[in-house]
C-alpha cells in the first residue's frame, strides 16, 4: 500500500483560479481516481500558493475521505485557529523559501515552529540548496522534537549532494523524494537513482515520496505516477521502500 505524502487540489471553477499561476482545473477526486488503481490509499494535500493563507477550500478538500485517509498541510495565517484546522486533518505547515525566485519567508521559520509546537505539527520546507547552511545554523534554536521536511529533494542537483546529506545527517530533517523538480530524465528519472539509493540506505526512517500531483509549472509531457514508484521500488530496499510509502507516512501525518 502506498501514500502519496505531496499533492495539490485545484478549484473547477475557473473564475476562482486566480494567483502567479493559472493551474490546471484537476481536485481531489480527478487525483483519487487514477491514484487508487496504483495502490495509493493515503495522500497528504498541499495547500496551493494560489488559495494564499486561506484554508477554507484545504479543509473542504480533506471531507473528501472516502476509500482514501487524507491530511493537509496548510498556509498559515498569524490568526490562524489551529486546533480547528488540526481537527479538520491538517497535520503541517508550509514555509516557502525560494529566495532564488524572489520568494523566501524563511525569516518566519523560528517563529512558525514555536507557534505549530503548539498542536504537534511539523513543517514542510520549500527550499533549495543555497539556504541549507543558514538552515542547519537555525536548527538548535527550534523547539525540541520539531521535524522539517524537505520537498522536492531539497530542489538539489542530483550530481552535488554533499549539502542535502550534511542537513540529513543532523537527525532534524526528513525528506520527500518527489523526482519531477530536480531530474532531467523525466519518466525514467535515471539521473536520480544513485542518490535515492543512498538517502534510502542512510536515512530510511525520514524518507517520504510525494507525486507533486497535477504537476503544475512543469514542462510537457506532464509527468505520470508510475515511473516514480518505479524509482523507489528500484532505488530502495523492500524494507525502505515500505517505510516510505506506509511506515514513515503513518508516524509523521498520523494516519
């Protein structure tokens, strides 16, 4: 059994997609029906930069429960009510930290970790190489128990991973490893199959896998799930591969 622990659900109305990009009119039961027939019974939804701080349509999305357990992992605001959204599923928070792109907010890490301790959430890292060493200065400041994940592999280059394994080694980070934002060989993702295997073998308890699901921002051909999974299954041992498609999933999100 698997778990998608990385996915987006966009609004059908059209009227309503409105933001730095106008992504595709795909939500949580257009990801549903494909994902179920590979085995997928759990996702995690991430909330889209395009709903900004608002949760309201997150938590609509997370009623959808059917066949499927589902968590969120929302935008804050700083009146966020956040007993309410861990009731509602919500299980994270996002931090963005592109400052590559002009968009890093991770100024607001320590503080946005004090305030989730609150509830037990941990928190979803946006980042990318450069800020990996100003991350690791950070971490003995966090409170005790917080967990970071990174998404997307820590956006690094597949060939220079020395800094990803440094933030690993501290014992602090877990890792998604969602393919479709760092590799050059999208649907066979074999630039990245080295580096799976050896996140896999060091730090089998901290592994994730996400899909990144509708795949918005990313060239044609759109990427599928399959050739992903195949990845991990190549990439790791059963007993790893396990872990991050069920165990790890089910102690982070609290399925």
């Amino acid at each position: 059994m698997i778990t998608d622990c990385h996915l987006h659900s966009f609004a059908k109305d059209a009227a309503a997609l409105t933001g730095a990009y106008v992504p595709p009119a795909r939500d949580i039961h257009d990801y549903m029906a494909e994902a179920a027939r590979l085995g997928v019974r759990r996702a995690v939804v991430v909330q889209a930069s395009v709903d900004g701080t608002d949760n309201s349509r997150l938590v609509e999305v997370l009623r959808a429960q059917d066949s499927f357990e589902l968590r969120g992992v929302a935008t804050i605001a700083p009146d966020a009510d956040l007993p309410a959204l861990h009731d509602a599923g919500i299980r994270a928070t996002r931090v963005q930290d592109r400052a590559r792109l002009g968009d890093s907010a991770l100024d607001t890490l320590l503080d946005m970790a004090r305030r989730v301790a609150e509830v037990g959430w941990h928190i979803e890292l946006n980042t990318e190489p450069t800020s990996f060493a100003r991350i690791a200065a950070l971490l003995p400041d966090l409170p005790k128990g917080t967990r970071l994940v990174l998404d997307h592999i820590g956006h690094v280059d597949p060939a220079e991973p020395d800094a990803l394994f440094r933030l690993l080694d501290t014992g602090l980070i877990w890792v998604k490893l969602s393919p479709t934002r760092i590799s050059t060989d999208i649907g066979r993702y074999t630039d990245l199959t080295a580096l799976v295997t050896r996140i896999g073998k060091g730090f089998p308890e901290r592994i994730l896998w996400g899909s990144d699901w509708p795949h918005v921002m990313t060239p044609e051909p759109v990427p599928q799930i399959p050739p992903m999974l195949e990845l991990c299954r190549n990439a790791l041992s059963r007993a790893a591969f396990d872990r991050c498609m069920w165990d790890n999933p089910e102690r982070l999100y609290g399925f």
